[in-house]
C-alpha cells in the first residue's frame, strides 16, 4: 500500500473514530475507544481525540469509564485544558459517585496524573477521600497517595497523616493499603510503631498483605507473635511462607521441611525456595544435609543448577562428596569442583582427576597438590594414562616430594607413545623442575625425547624448557618454579522472578 492510501485509510479511521466517540451509542464509543487503543500502540499521535475522550471519563458502563480513563492519561500529558477537564472530572467522580467502583476507578487514575500544576487538586481529592465510607476506597486512596509521592517526593508528608488516620479503623482491608504503599515507597518505618496491631490482625489479612507486613517488620524480630508465625509457615501461599522463614534463619529446624516441599513447585517458586535454603545451609549446614540427595542434577535452570551447587558446597562435611561429584563429572560445574577441592575431600578430588573434563581436572589438581599427602601421590601413580592433570599435580609438589615425582616422570616416559600432546608438555615441566632440583637422568632422558619428536610443538616446547634450566641467569631459572591458580568459574546472573 502506497503511503497516500494508507493516509487516506488513516484518515478514514480518525473520521469514523470522531463519529462514533460523538454518539450516543455504548457500543459505537467502545468500539471507538478500543481502536483508539490499537492506534496508540502503534505510536500515532492521538492527542486530537483528548477533547472527545474527556466526554466519556464519568459513564454508567464501566468499559467505557474504565477505557476512556487509561486513554486519558496519554492523550492530555500535553494538553492542558483537556487534562483540567479530565482532573476536574475524576474529582467529581471520587468525591461524588455513588457507585464505589467508580470512585476507586477515577482515584486510581487521579493518582497516576503527571500534571504538576494540577498536582494541588489531585492532593486535597486525596486527602478527603481518605475519609470515604468505603475500606476498599480508603485502600485505593491510600496506594494512589504512595504513587502520587513517588512522582512528587515532597509530599511525602501526605502519606504519613493518612497511615496515622488509617491504623485508627484497625480495617483490615484498608490496614492492607497501607502496608502495599510502604512496600511500594519502600518505607517501613511508617508501619513499624504500629507492628503490635499489625500481628494482632494478621490473621484478617489477606495473604498478599500478610506477605508484605512480614516484609516489612522483619527488622524488628523481636516483636513477632511466634504463634502467628507458627500458623502463617502452613499458609497456602508460597510468598508467606517464604517471608514468614526469613524469621527462622536462626532456629532453621523449624521452616526446612516447608521450604523443601516448594522444591517440587513451579521453577519461579524453587528459586525463592533455594534461595533461602542456603541462608539456611550457611548459619545451620546440619539441618539441610539430610535433604542433600534434593539438589542433585538435573536441575530445571542455570539459576537453579547454581544455588544447588552452593546449598551442597555449605553442607560441606555433613553430607558426602558423591553429591557434589556428580554436578563436577556430569555437568562439568566449576563451582563443585571447587567446593570439593576446598572442603578437601581427597576421594572426589581423585575422582576428578581421573573422570573430569579438562577443566575441571585442572580445578582437582590445583586442590589435590596442595592437599596430597605421599599416599595419594603414590595411589595417582596408579590412574591410567596419567593424563595432563594428573602430571600437574606431581609438578607443583616436585620439591618436597621429588621421589614420587621421578616416578611418575619415569611412568610418562614408558607410556610416550600412547599419551596426548597435552601430558606430554605438561611433563616438560615436571622435567624441568626434577632437572633444576638434582640434574635428574630421568628429566635428561625426557628431554631428548621430546627433542626428538615429530610434533612442532613439542620439541618446540622441549628446547624452550631446556634452554630455561640451562640458563647462567638465576632470575630465568625462576621462571620454571612460577604457578597460577585455575581460571575463576564465571558466575551465572541468578535471577529470581518477583511473585506474589
């Protein structure tokens, strides 16, 4: 379609649209209204229709209220005398209607308003509305004024007065306005000396609510009703429940059968669930370890394979090495390897030695050198191979033990034939080292042989290493006794849905 026709289809529409918001046909302006809508997302410039729309704000359809309202607030940000038309409206319609949902609807929209000149009239609606013979209008009064204070932040002071007034009625409906605008603002400190009322009618509240004054008063732990907290951790909501254990953290034997069974739940719901699992495995590892065989993989995210790996990592010594074993060997997860090499445990580091992919073999053998004693050396002499990492380990222990190390040395050497390039540089090194310590016949030995290889690279690498601990320059000799630890693991981005 060429660009003049699809003016014309445009224009058209504008035509129809002017036609229809102008009649008194329900039917005729909702149509109008939706399409209004549907244009809106697509980014064209309405504004034209603000007068029209204005008309419509107070109807006895609540479709028509409802849409004519959420029109409103795009269509007169630059329109000044539509949006006094519109404001003029919504406070007749708050102050005024006797249909409730009509007076919550047009306070809704009143709060939303980002017209500073028009901010005074919006905030004495607001304070007289607080007073409303309707909770459930002093709710909407009361989360209106929080939105309103995030746009104009000095008059914070509003909110205040209404909370005072609010905690009066002991509502609860209206208490749950309340405790949504602070969380909201982020403010508990308007909730906190009203905490023994709050835990008095916790009960009353609903389960959204409950989450949220959990939230807020859990900086005062001290004034909890342990009773009502006892009865929240069997709520049916997962949000209490999880708000409610964060005041267990201490006495953890109490909330981790209930945050487990949440395990089994949607993966939004697990994640909030692992997550405080392990502020639970980092203050009281025992309490966790028997459900240790609960976070093995395979987990439904990375987020989730993640946070089990570090539950597992703070069990520690409570639990066996096997768990963190398998995300190390079937999932090639850094961070397990290395939780086993800094818990020390020798059987799994071993095990990594011998089964894991490369990088996680190179994690084992950063741990198992600095961990190994000469049995363990002596029972990697045993693995097949040996592979490049086993060879490392051998290396970074060369000069305390140099014995074990001309063994394995001597081992490389009568398996040349079969090994990978990787072991057989790696084993450069080792050569090195033993040369530098003693004038090893065995590093000597080796050396011609990798002097004599077909491989570039490795008689490459073998006449580098030679020429290294030949050198007449103590500083170059140095060079072969330098180490460096295992590239860090990247951590994930652990993202955990917000949910209620």
């Amino acid at each position: 379609m060429s660009t003049n026709k699809a003016g014309d289809v445009i224009s058209q529409y504008f035509s129809n649209i002017r036609e229809c918001l102008s009649s008194r046909d329900n039917a005729s302006i909702v149509a109008a209204l939706r399409l209004l809508c549907g244009l809106l997302s697509r980014g064209y410039n309405l504004s034209e229709f603000a007068p029209l729309v204005v008309q419509h704000v107070i109807s006895d359809l609540d479709e028509i209220e409802s849409l004519s309202q959420m029109l409103l607030l795009q269509l007169t940000s630059n329109d000044g005398n539509s949006c006094l038309q519109a404001v003029n409206s919504l406070v007749e319609t708050a102050e005024k209607s006797p249909r409730e949902v009509s007076r919550i609807r047009a306070i809704k929209t009143l709060s939303a308003f980002k017209n500073e000149d028009l901010s005074k009239i919006i905030e004495a609606c607001l304070q007289i509305k607080i007073k409303d013979e309707s909770s459930y209008v002093q709710k909407a009064v009361i989360i209106g004024t929080a939105h309103f204070i995030i746009q104009y932040p000095k008059k914070r002071h509003i909110l205040k007065r209404m909370v005072s007034l609010a905690f009066e009625t002991r509502n609860p409906v209206t208490i749950s306005g309340i405790l949504y605008a602070c969380d909201l603002i982020a403010d508990s400190t308007l909730v906190i000396p009203y905490s023994d009322l709050i835990w008095s009618i916790m009960s009353l509240l609903d389960p959204l609510a409950q989450s949220r004054a959990l939230k807020l008063l859990k900086s005062i732990p001290e004034k909890a009703d342990k009773l009502v907290l006892n009865s929240l951790l069997h709520s049916m909501n997962a949000s209490v429940i999880f708000e409610a254990a964060n005041y267990y953290l201490q006495d953890p034997e109490v909330v981790v059968k209930s945050l487990i069974r949440f395990l089994f739940s949607t993966p939004a719901i697990a994640l909030h669930a692992m997550s405080l699992l392990l502020k639970v495995a980092e203050a009281k590892p025992k309490s966790v370890a028997p459900y240790a065989s609960y976070f093995l993989p395979p987990q439904s995210n990375e987020q989730a394979e993640f946070l089990s790996v570090n539950i597992l990592g703070r069990v520690g010594n409570q639990c066996s090495s096997e768990y963190l074993t398998r995300w190390a060997l079937f999932k090639s997860n850094n961070f397990a390897a290395q939780f086993i090499g800094k818990l020390g445990f020798i059987d799994g580091l071993k095990t990594l030695l011998e089964n894991g992919s490369d990088p996680i073999a190179e994690i084992a053998a950063f741990y198992m050198a600095k961990v190994a004693d000469d049995s363990t050396l002596a029972s990697l002499l045993e693995l097949e191979g040996p592979r490049s990492a086993v060879i490392s380990v051998f290396s970074e222990v060369c000069k305390n033990n140099p014995i074990l190390c001309e063994l394995m040395l001597k081992l490389v050497l009568s398996n040349f034939e079969h090994l990978k390039r990787e072991a057989i540089t790696e084993a450069l090194l080792l050569a090195a080292r033993l040369f530098s310590l003693n004038n090893s016949q065995t590093s000597k030995m080796y050396f011609e042989k990798c002097l004599q290889n077909n491989d570039f690279d490795v008689s490459k690498r073998a006449k580098i290493w030679l020429s290294i601990v030949s050198s007449d320059n103590e500083k170059v000799r140095k060079v072969i006794w330098e180490s460096k630890d295992p590239p860090p693991p990247t951590l994930p981005s652990v993202f955990i849905p917000v949910f209620e």
